[in-house]
C-alpha cells in the first residue's frame, strides 16, 4: 500500500530520506522520497542493512504475502513498521518485534514513523528483538518441522482427502 505511505511520510517533517524499493511506477514531488524500483538481492540486503528502519505498507488481502520480505528485515536487526493485516500478526508482537498500524491509516503510519524517527533506543531493541526471534523460532528447519508436523496431524486425523 504506497499510497498510505506516501501520504503518511507527507506529513512527517523530517530531512530523512524515504527510499522506496520494489515498484517503479511510483510518482511523487516529494524530494525526500527515492524510487528505487525492483533491485538485485545484494543490493536490496545493502539498502536494508543501512537504513533506520523499514516501512512494510500492506493492504488487508484474503491471501498470505510479504512474510519474506518481514523475516529478511527482522534478520538484519532492523525496526519494521508493518499493517496489522492477518499475514503479519502470526510473526510479530506489537511494540516488541515490530510497530504494526491499522491497513490504510495515514496518521497511524505517520505517527509510527515519527516515534522511530525520534527514539533511537526503541529502534535498536524492536531491531535486536525481532533478529532474535528470527534466529530462534523462524529458521528454515524450525518452519519445516512445524510444516511436517501439521502435515503428520492431518495424516493421522484421516483429513487428508
């Protein structure tokens, strides 16, 4: 949802810069604001390890998506503003690992990335929460044996048809 970020970082007064990354068609007046557009691995890992902290805006969808592009921010210790939608709460905790505000709400967004902007101490401990639950509870081997042991439960209940 970049309209609600766009519109949110409007209202914030600040000098830092908004880098927006992954969609090229974005168009803005705001001088603050870089349209990066899709970018290699490398360099998007280089652009999160840089940056404050990280804005992930989602619509409220019927379907599961941006789990990835969370856990890769999280890895890398970093503070991430995400939309309270179904597909984010099963990873964060609100104020712990991660801000989460209401899907499409421009103030709550702004005042999300004010609060970041102006308490470095809570972007350092959402940043070091969230890579260590990362490190802890959503390695690759933790998520396939959570994976295999739903899949054993369904087998054993007969529901597999």
């Amino acid at each position: 949802d970049y309209q609600t970020l766009l519109d949110a970082f409007k209202l914030v007064n600040t000098d830092t810069k908004l880098r927006i990354i992954g969609n090229k068609n974005i168009t803005t007046n705001d001088q603050r604001i870089e349209i990066l557009g899709p970018i290699e691995k490398r360099e998007l890992n280089k652009q999160i390890q840089k940056a404050k902290f990280c804005v992930l805006p989602l619509e409220n969808r019927n379907f599961s998506f941006g789990q990835m592009t969370l856990l890769q921010q999280m890895y890398f210790g970093k503070a991430v503003i995400t939309a309270k939608v179904p597909s984010m709460i099963d990873y964060v905790e609100n104020n712990r690992t991660a801000i989460l505000y209401e899907s499409k709400n421009i103030e709550e967004l702004k005042n999300s990335i004010e609060l970041l902007l102006n308490d470095y101490e809570l972007r350092i401990n959402l940043g070091k929460n969230s890579k260590m639950i990362v490190n802890k509870k959503f390695t690759e081997n933790n998520m396939a044996k959570e994976i295999y042991e739903f899949i054993n439960e369904i087998v054993k209940m007969g529901k597999y048809e």
